[in-house]
C-alpha cells in the first residue's frame, strides 16, 4: 500500500493551477511545472496565491496539544468524532497534530489528508500514522485539494470556509465539525479569564453552511475532567486563549489552583452532507 505523503497525493491539487501533483526523484509538481517542497521531516508545503501561514498554532502550543492529548483527556471527543465520521478519503482541516484523524484512519483503514497552516503541527502529523499524509495550506485560501476528492472532512476546533468543504466533498459526503459549547472549560473561563465562546455558536454554524451543506445530525459531548495542575496549564496554552494571556498571569493563576481540578469538556459534533 502507498503510504504517508504518496498515499494522499492523488487527493491533491497544485495550488496554482489546480491540476494533478505527482512527486519524481523527490520532488513534488504538476504538469504545468509549478514545483512543492516536501520537508525533511515528511510534510509538503502547498500555497498558492494569497495563502498565509500567520495563524497556525506556536510551537509552545503544538506541544502542549500533543501533550495533553495523549494523555488521553480528549478520548470522549475522539470517540464521538470516530463515531461519526463516513469513509474516507478523510481530509482533517485544521489538523494540529493529527490526534483525532489517527483514530478515524485506524478505525476505517482509509487514507487521511492532515491540513494545518503550522509548520509545527504539520510536522507532528506527518509522523502520526502509516495512511496519513501531511500538508501545510491556509484554510482561508482555496484548497489544495481536487474537487469531490474525499468522503469525509473532519474540521475540530479549527477554521473552515463552507464553500471550499462543499467543493472537495464526493456528492453524499460528510463534514463532521466540532464546535465549544459556553460550558466548554467554564472553571477555567472564569478563574482565569479565559476567551467567551459564543452561545450561538452551533446554530451559526448552520446557518454558515447555508445551501452548500445540508446539516443531517449533531450530538453533544460532555465530560467532567479532573486535571493535575500541568495538565490545566497545557490545557490553556493549546488554546485560543494563549495568544492573550501573559506566560505569568497563567503561570500564577494555574498555581492558585488545587492539587487537582475539574474541568468540563462540552463540544458539539455536527455533521453536514453534500449534495448527491
Ligand atoms: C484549536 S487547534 C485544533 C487542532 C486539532 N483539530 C485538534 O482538535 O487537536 C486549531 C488548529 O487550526 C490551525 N489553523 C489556524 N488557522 C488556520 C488556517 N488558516 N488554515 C489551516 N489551519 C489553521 C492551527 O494551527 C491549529 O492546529
Ligand atoms: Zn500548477
């Protein structure tokens, strides 16, 4: 079986010309000559015009993701996103490490595609699984990826462009996105001042979506945590809230806390089909 980069390959589209990459002596390109570089550490870097790489997760936020996740914090919301995941090609936007797609290609024995625009995450990816292929690219451009090319998009906790989901899934497809709830780490929300999620949140997602995608379920997930204090640190420097909070406001208030402290996980998994 082709595996990692080569195995995804074929989902792959030059983000130029949108023609088809093959890779020879190493080097990845399409007919048109346009060449991608694929990294020592195995991921390839596709941008085309009007990409950027300025949103992606640090390196400090990469570990502590990897961190945190491995120590098997997020199992519930893994679970519920296997569950709900159709086949594949399975094309992970916004993969971070590639954590929850591992889970999906392992069950389904598919391909998975990791997308991410930190060079950090992508590395992590590209080393995650045997199917998985690893890919830097900028959600918020077109992506480099042929239309109706996978059977399920995973998008969780990350940004998306309905638009481009609509295009790269087969007709029937689905796009599995997992969105916070207001409950989603509430302890933390308030002792610490971390950022608000909007309570409207999972009702505006399908409105986003609009007529591209056609919303067909969705399903809580709600699990009470109880975290040493290095887990909460590495739990608010994985998110959002780590581009606010000085590295000594978090470090004093993370002290502040209790041996161990309960935290609540509360995300909400929606699925959407393409159109047939
Ligand atoms: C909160 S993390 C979630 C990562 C992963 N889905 C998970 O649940 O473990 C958000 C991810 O989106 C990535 N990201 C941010 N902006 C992006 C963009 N414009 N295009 C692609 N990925 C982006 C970040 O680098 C980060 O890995
Ligand atoms: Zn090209």
């Amino acid at each position: 079986m082709t595996t990692g980069l080569d195995g995804v390959l074929p989902l792959l589209a030059c983000p130029i010309c949108a023609g088809g990459l093959t890779r020879r002596d190493g080097v990845v390109g399409c007919a048109a000559g346009h060449r991608y570089d694929v990294a020592r550490q195995g991921y390839l870097t596709l941008l085309g015009p009007g990409s950027r790489l300025d949103t992606g997760d640090t390196a400090d936020m990469v570990a502590a993701r990897q961190e945190f996740l491995d120590a098997g914090h997020f199992a519930p919301l893994t679970a519920a996103i296997v569950a709900a995941a159709g086949p594949g090609p399975v094309l992970d936007l916004g993969a971070g490490t590639g954590h929850h797609l591992r889970a999906v290609v392992e069950r389904s024995g598919d391909v998975g595609l990791a997308l991410d625009t930190s060079r950090l995450a992508a590395r992590r990816a590209a080393k995650v699984h045997a199917r998985v292929g690893s890919v830097v690219a900028d959600a918020w451009s077109r992506l480099p990826v042929r239309d109706g090319a996978v059977g399920t998009v995973l998008n969780v906790f990350a940004p998306r462009d309905p638009g481009e989901l609509a295009r790269v899934l087969r007709p029937g497809g689905r796009a599995v996105i997992v969105t916070p709830t207001p409950e989603h780490q509430q302890e933390l929300r308030a002792r610490i001042g971390l950022l608000d999620v909007d309570p409207d949140k999972a009702d505006r997602l399908v409105r986003a979506m609009g007529p591209a995608l056609t919303p067909i379920d969705r399903t809580p997930v709600r699990h009470v945590l109880t975290l040493a204090r290095a887990d909460v640190d590495r739990l608010i420097r994985m998110g959002p809230s780590a581009y606010h909070l000085p590295a000594d406001r978090r470090q004093a208030a993370v002290r502040a806390l209790g041996e161990t402290t309960e935290v609540t996980l509360s995300a909400t998994v929606s699925v959407f089909a393409a159109r047939r």
